[in-house]
C-alpha cells in the first residue's frame, strides 16, 4: 500500500448525523521506535506488545457542519468534561488527514472520550487516543463504502492514528504489532503498523505488564522534540541499525521461546531509548532515582529467585514490569512488598497482553 492509495477516488454526501465509539488500548514497545521523518515516518522499525485494560474510550457524534466553516469544527469532552486544552492537537490531527478522509469538512463533532487509567497517572494516552478515535472516523467513512475490506479499513485506520501519534499506528491489532518497514518482515510497512504473524512461542502468550508509577506529573520533554534530537545526533545512524538487528533478533526468539534471550534484548533497548536522551543536545535525565531503584531491585530479585522478570521504559520515569502469567503470583507479591514503595502514593496498575481495539 502506498499513501495515495488511502485517499478516495470520489466525493461523498453528508450522512444523516449519528454517532460511533472504539475502546483502543495503549501498547509498549519492546524494540523502540525514537527518531523520524517526513510526516510522523519512523526512523526504524519497532515491536510492541499490545495491553489490554490500559485504554481510551471514544465517541464521535457528528451532525452537518454550518455552511461556510473553513476549519474543521468540533468540541472535545474528557470524562464529560469540556476540554480546550486538547483542541490544538487534534485540529492539527484533522489538518493532516483531511486529504485521506476529505469528508470530516461536512461535519461538526461531539468527541467525548475517557481513559482506564487515571489522565494524570503518567502513563500517555496519545497512543489509545489518537487509535480510538482514527478508528470512529473509519467507522464513518464505512457508512460510505460499505464493502470496504476489513484489511483496508485496519490499515487506513493504522495509517490515520500515525498522523495523530507515531505509536497509536501499533495499538489497533495484538498480541504483537510491528510499525517499520523490515526486511525479514513481510507486509511490514513505515505507513501503518501490522500483526505480527511469525511464530511466536507459548512462553511469550499471556505475558503481563504492571506499569509501576514512579512519577505522575507531566513528561520532561514532549515526544516530539524528542524524536526531533534524533536529527545530527552522533550516534542515530548506530542506533536506527542496532533496531533492526533487534527486530530480528526477536523474531528468532519467539520462535524459539528463549526468555533469557528476550529479556537482554527488552532492557537494553529501554536503556538504548534513555542513552540516546542523555546524549543528545541538549540532553536530558528522564529517570528519576526512584526508577534506578526498581530496575536494581528487578535485577536483585532475578538474580535471587531464577524469575523471568524483565523491565522496559518508556520515555519517562515509570517502570513497565514485564513477566510471564506463570509467574503473576510471585511477582505481584515482590511488586506489593518491594517495588511499590518506590512508586509515587505506592501506585501501579496490573495489565497484560491483549487483541487490540474494539468496536461498541
């Protein structure tokens, strides 16, 4: 698929109004994606595991527009409440895809949505948001086209979440999901993320993930600018290639169910993610103590007990405790005992692999 392949060949009327609602999870990267191009394009290839209870629920309801609005018109509501601070990143999101679906222009939008998770826990709703409510505008543009493929409809919906956030393109399908293009992976594509279809091993089905919340508050440094230190940083070209042995590295594994093999590969890429932070310029410090605290720990108590525990980080201080459900007795009582004391208010939420999105 290219991109021109997403935009329609015809015009279309307005719908009488209505409403839809997707609940989409969030998703965490096991080899990361950081550093891209063109339009929301990544510089590498990434997997992740899909979550399950971590996710965002959103309804659109849309009605005919007033006649002579130039600006895509909406209102956004968070757990029923009006919010204008989320107008700016969603009217850029409908300034990128208005192309591809050029009938968002005939309506104006009621977007009600709400979280799993509490807004201000510090895990980023980006991902499950931005998928969530690029899958309701799919869910419209069906009305359309009514034989649409549900192949076409996953990937255009994939390649619309991209737009609003590079990571959203992997939370719409699970277990697995690679976004890149990857040469050992077929279909595999920068566009859009897809399932990944390889043999996967049973040690690495119904894996968990507790995200331990070491800080609640808002991010240091935005994804974007982010992403934008990849540029003229000495050691991208290393990295993007380290990515891709990574991916491959991986695929060998969950054939072959090498845990201990899987567990190098997590960590030094959340490591990896952090090293590249810390190197740029200007460089930053996304780790709080409290985050060395827990990753020491992990490390006393694998060495201790034998678990297949690993962590992994996102670009931020908390901790996502990865750990097969075989193993979800013993873990939750070392996460109770040890780990949430180094957590902020001793919060942590328990989730684990899931499918992907929904429709309600």
């Amino acid at each position: 698929m290219t991109q021109s392949d997403f935009i329609p060949s015809r015009s279309y009327e307005v719908l009488p109004e209505g409403s839809v609602s997707y609940q989409s999870p969030s998703n965490i990267a096991l080899v990361k994606y950081w550093g891209k191009h063109g339009e929301q394009l990544p510089q590498n290839p990434s997997i992740s595991f899909t979550l399950s209870h971590c996710h965002t629920t959103t309804k659109v309801s849309y009605k005919k527009a007033s006649k002579g609005s130039q600006e895509i018109d909406f209102d956004i509501f968070l757990d029923g409440v009006e919010t204008p601070s989320f107008k700016a990143k969603i009217a850029q999101f409908f300034k990128r895809i208005e192309q591809y679906v050029p009938f968002v222009k005939n309506y104006h939008y009621k977007i009600e949505t709400s979280n799993s998770f509490p807004h201000s826990s510090g895990i980023a709703s980006s991902a499950s948001g931005m998928s969530a409510l690029a899958l309701c505008l799919m869910e419209i543009e069906k009305q359309y086209e009514p034989d649409m493929s549900k192949t076409y409809f996953t990937q255009k919906a994939s390649f619309l979440s991209r737009l609003g956030s590079g990571s959203a393109c992997r939370s719409l399908e699970g277990p697995l999901v690679v976004w890149g293009a990857h040469k050992e992976i077929r279909e595999s594509s920068d566009l859009y993320g897809t399932r990944y279809l390889g043999e996967v091993h049973n040690n690495f089905k119904d894996y968990h993930d507790t995200i331990l919340l070491v800080d609640k508050g808002e991010k240091q440094v935005s994804s974007t600018v982010g992403h934008d230190l990849m540029h003229g940083h000495a050691f991208a070209k290393a990295r993007f290639q380290q990515a891709h042995e990574n991916v491959s590295a991986l695929m060998a594994i969950f054939k072959t169910g090498d845990i201990d093999a899987f567990i190098k590969i997590v960590e030094s890429e959340a490591l990896t993610l952090h090293a590249m932070m810390m190197t740029s310029h200007p460089y930053f410090i996304l780790m709080k103590p409290n985050t060395l605290e827990i990753i020491n720990a992990i490390w006393g108590y694998r060495a201790k007990t034998g678990s297949k525990v690993c962590f992994t980080l996102d670009a931020g201080a908390n901790v996502h405790l990865l750990y097969p459900a075989v193993e979800k007795e013993g873990i939750h009582t070392f996460i109770s005992d040890k780990l949430s004391l180094f957590c902020q208010n001793n919060h942590y939420i328990y989730d684990n692999v899931g499918n992907g999105a929904k429709k309600l």
